[in-house]
C-alpha cells in the first residue's frame, strides 16, 4: 500500500509539473506574441529578439508560426470555442490533478464524489456562474430522484457525464480529473446521441399519432355531416312526392306516384 501511494504521489507531482510548466510556457508565448507582435505590422516586426533571454532563431521560428493562414485560422477557432465554454475552470494556477490532489489531502477521511470534484474545481472567488448552479441543480437533482421499479441507482460519476455531455458534448472534465477514461466517455456521448434521437422519434410518432387522431375526428365529422345531408334531402324528396300526390289529387288525375 505505502509503495502504490508513492508511486501514485510520483504520478501526481509529475503530472502537475508537467501541466504547470506547459501553461506558463504557453502563456509566457502568448504574453510575448500580445506585446511585442499583435502592436507591430506584420512587415515590420523585428528580426531579432526583443525579449531578453530568448535567442533570435527561437524569436524567428515564433514569428513565421504567428504569420502563417494555419496559426491565424487556429487562433479564432479557439477564440471562438473559448467562447462556447459553460463551466469555466476554478483551479487558479493548479492542474486539475494537483488541484484534486490538495482536495484529498485537505479532506482525508471524507469521501468525495464526481460531484464535489465539480463543485470544487468551479468555485471561484465570486462564487458559482449561472451554468455551473444549473448544472450542480441538476447533477444533485438527478442523485436524489427516486427510482422506478427495475432501475438501479446511478453513481455520481454517471450523472456527471450525463449532466455534462447533455450540456456540452465534448466536455472533458472526468477525463481531466481521472474518473473517465477516453472510452467511457466516447460511450456516454454515443448513449446521449441515441438518447436524443429516440426522443425526437417518439416526439415525431405522438405528433404523428396526434395528427392521425385530428385526421380521424374530422373524417367522423365530414361523414356525419354527409349522412345529415342525406337525411335531410331524403326528408326533402318525401315532401316534394307527397306534394306532387296532393297536387295530382286536386286535378282530378286519381293518381299517386309508383301507379
């Protein structure tokens, strides 16, 4: 047990250093790329490094990857998809990992679920956001509701996933935080999929059942009224031959119609 525990802390540590050195390598890029780049013409930005420490083949390389109609392309699809995210990420400087990791620690004993990962790792100085109160509403909603006969109670994992893909597809927080694998989630996106077609089905075939049932109703109506029409003539042609019997009376004819 102390060797797997060490051997999982090793994972750990290693894998924040390696999430903590990669973001400030990204946004010391982006920093630079803000300040000494995006304020210059792209015909004049400057050959050599104006940014100490950094040689002027590296400086060069980071200049010809920003001018490029691929890395231009890249930006505003980011740009655009950061736009797009709901649950915005709470962990200050910390990897999830690390982040998970300082919960556990700081928490030993309690048990923690899918659910308090989320909460935890979306609180911020201010609070929960609007989508994120929905979807701990929903998440915490979804934990409590009573079965039906024959359905067995999810974890909190499984109503995270569901909760989150119903919201946003390609959401990979379980991954990020080590609850999900890859496969899993590809299953629960592919179950939320099917899941949604089935509903429009059934929403298609009531309204089509709807539709029939209206068809149905105003045929029984066109037909009552047709045989009210045809009572009521059949009324009208008994009256004309009655009429025509009394009129062929009064002449003298001594004749009744079918004579």
């Amino acid at each position: 047990m102390l060797t797997l525990r060490w051997t999982t802390i090793r994972e750990i540590v290693k894998a924040s250093c390696t999430d903590m050195l990669q973001k400030r390598s990204k946004n010391r890029r982006h920093l630079i790329k803000k300040e000494y780049f995006d304020k210059v013409p792209e015909n004049q930005a400057s050959l050599k490094s104006p940014v100490p420490g950094m040689p002027d083949d590296e400086w060069q390389k980071l200049t010809t990857l920003w001018t490029t109609p691929r890395h231009k392309k890249t930006c505003e699809s980011n740009k655009a998809n950061r736009a797009k995210v709901q649950f915005q990420q709470k962990t200050g400087s910390r990897s999830y990992t690390a982040h998970i990791y300082a919960l556990k620690e700081e928490r030993k004993g309690e048990p923690l679920s899918a659910i308090d990962y989320f909460k935890a790792t979306h609180n911020g100085k201010t609070g929960y956001a609007e989508p994120v109160q929905k979807a701990i509403a929903e998440m915490e909603k979804r934990i409590v509701a009573p079965l039906q006969e024959g359905q067995e109670q999810k974890s909190a994992t499984a109503i995270v996933a569901e909760v989150l893909t119903e919201q946003r597809p390609a959401s990979t927080f379980l991954m990020n935080i080590g609850l999900q694998s890859s496969s899993a989630r590809n299953k629960v996106r592919s179950d939320s999929v099917v899941a949604a077609q089935v509903t429009d089905l059934k929403e298609k075939l009531e309204m089509s059942e709807q539709q029939g049932q209206a068809m149905r109703e105003e045929l029984a109506s066109l037909k009552k009224k047709s045989e009210e029409a045809e009572a009521a003539q059949a009324a009208r042609d008994r009256e004309y031959e009655l009429r025509f019997a009394r009129l062929a009376m009064m002449m003298g004819g001594g004749t009744t119609p079918g004579n």
